[in-house]
C-alpha cells in the first residue's frame, strides 16, 4: 500500500488525511494517508525518515514550505516561481517538488465560486509563502490587473520582483504598494497575510471591495470568520480556503496517482462536516 502524508508543526488540526481518504474512495484507489508532525528543527531528518520507511509523497504546511522547496533537486516551474513546496513526490527519478496552492485557489474561484480571473482586477493581500504559492498561477489565469499589497511594502515589491517575466508573459499588469496603498475597488480581493492566524485586523480599507465584488480568504473556520463577515458588510461576495483546500489536493492527489478525483462533492461532505456542531463530552 502507498503511503501518503502531510508534514507540518502543527498538523494535528490538518483536514487533508480526510480529503486524500475520499479521494482514494471515489477513484478506487489503495493507499494511506497521515499527520506526521515535524519537529521545528528536524524538518529534513523527519522527511527523510519518512520517505525511507516507505513514504510516495507527502504534503508540506506551515511552516516548512520554503525549506521542502529547496530540499528536492527537481522542480515544477510552479514550484520554482513561488520558490516553495507543498507536495513532494519520491520516484525512482529522485525527489520532486511541486506547488499545488495556487492552482487549488484558482479553480476554486473560478469552478466552485463561479467567477472567471480573465480581465479582472485583483488584489492579493500579503507577501509571504502563502501569496508567492498562489501568485504565479493568479496570473495565469490572465486577469487585466494584479496588485499585491502588504505590511512591508518592499516585500511585495520582491514578490513582483520575482513573476515580473511571468506577468509579462501572461499581458497582466502587476502593481504593489503598502496595505493602504490601494485604488478604489476590485473585482476580486483575495486574504494571503496572517492576520487571519493572528486574530489581526482586516489588513486593507473598505473601499478595496465594491458590492458584487468577490473576497477570499485563504484560511477557513473560525479564523476566516472576521474577514468574511468583513466582507459581506460591504456587499461583497465571501469565500473561505475550504474549496482551495480541496482543490489544492485534488492536484497533488494527481501528481501522484495519475488520478484527478471530482471535487464537488467532496467540497460539499467537507463542508457540512467543519460546519456541523462538535460532539458534547
């Protein structure tokens, strides 16, 4: 049997050893999937650990996405401009690294929450490992406009920096700026800062968002809970990270099984199940 895990400090709270089990359910598939929690500073002995006693591939979460990309000699180009990894494949070519956040957020914006990238205007908030992960295929997806704001501004100025070429590429227009440092409104406005871990403040003004307009929040739960009702004050659509979440693994699941499993439903199950009401002792 394929063994399959998620690494992280924490991952007890992770979702995914449930997602990979209903994946492996509905495509007919044989493997195990579980938490492995990776002390701080043994994150490469814990992989290496893993992948000798059998691991195919694992999934990486806070806070050793960056250290997992530069842990594997070969790389997706994904991988590669977000410069972090959250799912590695070991095969007999060697170690693999892979970045399936950004193209779990986007399907999940446009499939799930039905509202197509090309030619918007979109904010992304924050400048850390979760905005590099999705960055490269936020622009991708060709929106007319793409700026990335955050508490630092010449960290945002790096991020940019960094997917100039890519932006060029793709004919999308890239900005940055501190949080404050926004137009008047955009059609999508997407939470990739840790205020929501934090408990922080919502990190831009209101006038980011216009009534009809779509914000996400890449976090889902209790956390996400304050940026959503945020945004629902403004007339906006909100969205939390579950559908990212599942589509996120969808991919990897597809990196390493050559499967790509139906998320619907799955999204559906999952969200009754954060949502229904915790069992009383």
């Amino acid at each position: 049997m394929d063994r399959y895990a998620v690494l992280g400090n924490p991952v007890a709270h992770s979702r995914s050893p449930w997602i990979h089990a209903a994946f492996a359910r509905a495509t007919q598939q044989t493997l195990s999937y579980e938490r492995v929690l990776a002390p701080l500073d043994d994150f490469v002995g814990t992989v290496r650990r893993f992948a000798a006693e059998g691991g195919a591939g694992c999934n990486i979460t806070v806070p050793f996405k960056f250290e997992a990309f530069a842990l594997c000699p070969r790389q997706s180009e994904r991988a590669q401009l977000a410069q972090a990894a959250n799912t590695l494949r070991f095969d007999a070519e060697g170690w693999w690294a892979d970045n399936t956040d950004g193209v779990g957020l986007v399907r999940d914006i446009e499939v799930h929450g039905q509202r197509p990238l090309a030619g918007a205007r979109v904010l992304l908030i924050g400048a850390g490992g979760a905005a590099a992960g999705v960055l490269g295929p936020l622009i991708a997806a060709r929106p007319a406009a793409l700026r990335v704001v955050n508490r630092s501004p010449d960290k945002a100025q790096a991020l940019i920096h960094s997917h100039q070429a890519w932006g060029e590429e793709h004919g999308v227009s890239l900005s940055q700026g501190g949080l404050s440092d926004v137009e008047d409104a955009y059609d999508v406005v997407i939470n990739g800062s840790a205020s929501s871990l934090s408990g922080g403040a919502i990190p831009v003004p209101d006038r980011v968002l216009a009534p009809g307009s779509l914000a996400v929040d890449m976090m889902y739960g209790p956390a996400a809970q304050p940026f959503l009702d945020w945004a629902r004050a403004q007339g906006a659509l909100a969205r939390d990270g579950l559908g990212m979440l599942v589509e996120q693994a969808a991919e990897a699941f597809w990196v390493w099984r050559g499967v790509r499993p139906e998320t619907a439903p799955i999204l559906a199950d999952l969200r009754a199940a954060v949502s229904a009401p915790a069992p009383q002792p």
